[in-house]
C-alpha cells in the first residue's frame, strides 16, 4: 500500500494522527448544522402562520395544504441538479448559494404578498433547500474518517429537529408582536446572518473525494494499518481495514446503484418520514389547537415535542452508531437496524392515536413524529455504498425521491379533513364543535396510513438495509475489486 510519511508535519496523514483537523471539522460542523435549523425553520414557518394567514389570504384548508405540499415540487429537481453540482464543485460554495436563494425568497411575503406570491415562493424555496440534507452531510463526511461520521451525522440531523423547535417560540412572538408576515422576514433576515457567518468559516474536508487513493492511503497510515500493529485490538484493527475500503470505492454505473435494494428501501423510509414531516409542518399546530384543545399561547410550545424527541433519538443513535463502527460493526448493524426499529415503533405509535385524546394523544403524537423524522439516517447510512466522488448525488437523489412523501402528506391530510365534512371558519370566527369533530376525523385517517407506511418501512430497514453488502457487491461487478467493503456477518 502506498503510504504518506505521517511523521511529516503538515501532511494529510499526519493531521489525521494528531488530530490537528479535529477542530475545524467540528467548527463546520457546527455550521452545518446551524445551517439545518435554518433549512427547516423554513418549513416550520408555514404551518405556525396557518390561523392568521388562511383567513387573511382567503384560501380553503385544501388550498392551504396544496402551498404545503407546493414547497417540495420542486424539491426532487432541486436535489438531484445541486448534488449534481456538489458532486463536481465545492461543496462550501454550494451551500453558500443555497443559503443566499433561502433568505431572499423569505422577503416577498413581508412585503405584502398574497396567495399566488407565497405559492410561488414556496415551490422556489423547495427547490433551493431540497438537497440541504445530503450536501450538509456530503460536507460532514469530508471532514471524519469513516467510523467517526455517525455522529456528525446526526448532529447534522438533530439540526433538522431544532429548526422548529426554535423556530416555534421564536416565530410565535414575531407573528403576536408584529404580525404572521414578519415570520418570513425574520428568516429572511437570519439567514443572510448565517451566509455572512458561513462565507468566512465554511471548508471542504480532506475526504471530500479530490484527494482519491491518496487520501485512504494517510488515512490507512494514520490509524495504521492492521497488518503493522503487533498486539492491536482486533476489532479496532476491523474498524481501521473498514475505514480504508469505503475510501478506496470506485465510481460505479448509477443504474445499478438506484435500483439496488438497499437504496429502494432507503427511498420507501425516507417517503415515510417525509409523510410524517409534511404533516408536522403544515397540519400540527392546527390539530393540537382544535383536536387536542390546547390554548394559543400553548401550540407553539407543544408543537416542538416531537422534534424534541426526535433530537434526543437521534442523540442516542449517533452515540450507539459510533460506538459500534469503532468496535468494527458493520453499517447495516450500526445505522440501519437501529434507524429501522425507530420507524416501526413510529407506525405503531400512530397506529393507537386515533384511540387517545388529550395528554395521551401528545404523548403518542410526540413519540409516533419524533421517531419517523430522523430520516437523514437513511443517506447517511447508503453514503458508505459508494465512493466519495458518488456520495453527495446518491444522498441528494434519495433525498429528492423520497421528498415526495412530504408533496402528498399536506395536501391528503387537507382532503381528508375535508371529506370528513371540516370546513374553514369565516374570518374572525372560530371552529365550532362539529367541526372540531370532523376535523379530527379526518386526522385520524392519515394517522392510520402513516402508522402502516412506517411500521412496514421499519421491517423493511431492519431486515434488508444493508449499505456494507450493496457497496461490496458493486464493487466486485463493476469495479473488479475482491475487497472493496466489508461484508456485514451478520447478513
């Protein structure tokens, strides 16, 4: 194998063994992730704005869900033309563009804006932010080594939690104070803070696929290589070969790899946390305030319960995924099983909410949302198929594919409240009792088929979401390469 001298201060290899790029790799990281609250602060801002702006624009509920649905219409196009570009340019210069196009598309609702405006905004903002998920983490993944990206990852994914948990409060006393059109203002104006911020502090990451063999080469040396460590813990020696062979991946045909299982499967999960994000984001805060019966000054803050959830979830499985990547477990045991048993106790906690109300309904709620909205696993774990010169395409297609679960949930929620006979009060009047009921009737409805999306996707994930066996497979049939990942034992 072909070595770096990693003793050689300012070597690639000899950063790594020090651990001289640790802190730069965390300070991007943290700006990633930053980056995600703002991203789905975005998509939070339509749903807290719902009481005030479906009245004030005129719109039914049907037509307010249709400019929910309208943010991912373009979200797929998005995905696949930004990765595209991620995938032969700089990643920080891609991120830097889309954050600009975020905060000027906020500005034309403060400015006075109607129905058509906002529809149009959101179609545009959705194609903007659709690949935000797979270059946040295609940037990510640039700066760790591969058994240390588990937890970058979803710290980048717990960025997606907060953006409305923060978003929630924050928004609520912007719209009390100065009315639902500033919400959009103030994203607007954030996110140029966070451009600015980004421009001076953003980087790609010595694993950012320019490097090629050379890279896996230092970073081989750097852990040093298990045939060179007399007395080395064999798992830790498993872990270091592990590491190696994902980095020296070879490009492989694209067909061969959008129609493998393992990315089937990660499409079908990802439609299910989509569906259940499109309904939080657009539909949330009206069933808590009519179904649940919580006062206005109260949706706000238990709107951010399942994001909450979802942030300590993906806490802990980040914690668990590195643990069990350094100890040399493969990525099916350490991301997808995990990933997999959170979606299946999703499906099965939305299955038993239209037999609660009250306290239970948001407990249930809280944990049937915050387990289906850590969807960034499922690239996260299908990166490790490829090579890193594949990786921001596959993770933005998957994303952009599976985006479409979040165009359908808004819209279907909307006609299903409808079809159970809701009707959207008269400017200044409130929704009576019966309308309540069917409203709630209808909720219920797409609470079931979320609960089976989920519970079968969860199955799916646990039994066949195997990125380690897809990744070796490729390899020996299109790159001619014996050992280019390692199989997972246990599959």
């Amino acid at each position: 194998m072909t070595t770096i001298n990693t003793r050689s201060a300012g070597t690639l290899g000899e950063a790594l063994r020090t651990g001289r790029m640790n802190r730069r790799a965390w300070t991007v990281t943290i700006m990633l992730v930053l980056f995600q609250i703002v991203a789905f602060a975005d998509k939070a801002v339509l749903g807290l704005v719902a009481y005030q702006a479906i009245p004030d624009l005129g719109i039914s509920t049907v037509q307010f869900g249709l400019i929910g649905s309208a943010f991912f219409f373009l979200y797929a196009i998005g995905s696949v033309l930004i990765g595209l570009a991620a995938g032969r340019t700089s990643i920080k210069w891609v991120i830097f563009a889309m954050g600009v196009a975020w905060a000027v598309l906020q500005f034309p609702m403060l400015f006075g804006g109607g129905a058509a405006v906002l529809l149009v905004s959101r179609i545009l903002l959705g194609g903007a932010e659709g690949p935000a998920t797979a270059v946040s983490l295609s940037s990510a993944h640039s700066w760790f080594k591969p058994a240390e990206r588990v937890l970058p990852s979803n710290l980048i994914a717990i960025g997606s939690t907060l953006g409305p948990v923060l978003a929630a409060p924050f928004l609520a006393f912007v719209i009390s104070y100065f009315g639902w059109r500033w919400a959009f203002g103030a994203l607007g104006v954030l996110g140029l803070a966070w451009v600015l911020v980004w421009w001076k502090l953003g980087a790609d990451g010595p694993f950012a696929g320019k490097a090629g063999k050379a890279v896996a080469d230092a970073l081989g040396d750097a852990e040093g290589a298990p045939a060179d460590r007399d007395g080395a813990d064999p798992a830790a020696s498993a872990a270091d070969e592990r590491a190696r062979r994902y980095e020296l991946q070879q490009p492989v045909p694209w067909r061969a790899i959008l129609l493998s299982a393992s990315f089937l499967i990660a499409v079908f999960a990802g439609f299910t946390n989509f569906w259940t994000q499109g309904f939080l984001t657009t539909w949330s805060p009206k069933y808590l305030a009519g179904a649940v019966s919580l006062p206005p000054e109260m949706v706000a803050l238990f709107t951010t319960f399942p994001w909450i959830f979802g942030a300590l979830a993906l806490l802990g499985l980040g914690f668990l995924g590195r643990s069990l990547m350094r100890r040399g477990h493969s990525v099916r045991v350490s991301i997808a099983v995990p990933f997999g048993a959170c979606l299946a106790l999703a499906g099965l906690s939305f299955l038993m909410l239209p037999a609660t109300s009250g306290a239970s309904s948001v407990l249930l709620l809280t944990i049937a949302a915050g387990c289906s909205v850590i969807y960034p696993m499922a690239p996260s774990a299908m990166a490790y198929a490829v090579g890193a010169k594949q990786r921001p395409v596959l993770m933005a297609v998957l994303g952009g594919v599976a985006s479409v679960g979040a165009i359908v949930s808004p819209t279907a929620v909307g006609m299903f409240m409808e079809q159970a006979g809701y009707r959207t009060p008269a400017p200044g009047t409130k929704d009576t009792a019966q309308m309540i009921a069917n409203m709630t009737a209808g909720v219920n409805q797409s609470f079931a088929i979320a609960g089976i999306l989920l519970l079968l996707a969860g199955i799916l994930s646990i039994l066949f979401l195997n990125p380690d066996r897809t990744g070796e497979r490729l390899q020996r049939r299109f790159a001619g390469t014996k050992d280019a990942a390692v199989q997972d034992p246990a599959g």
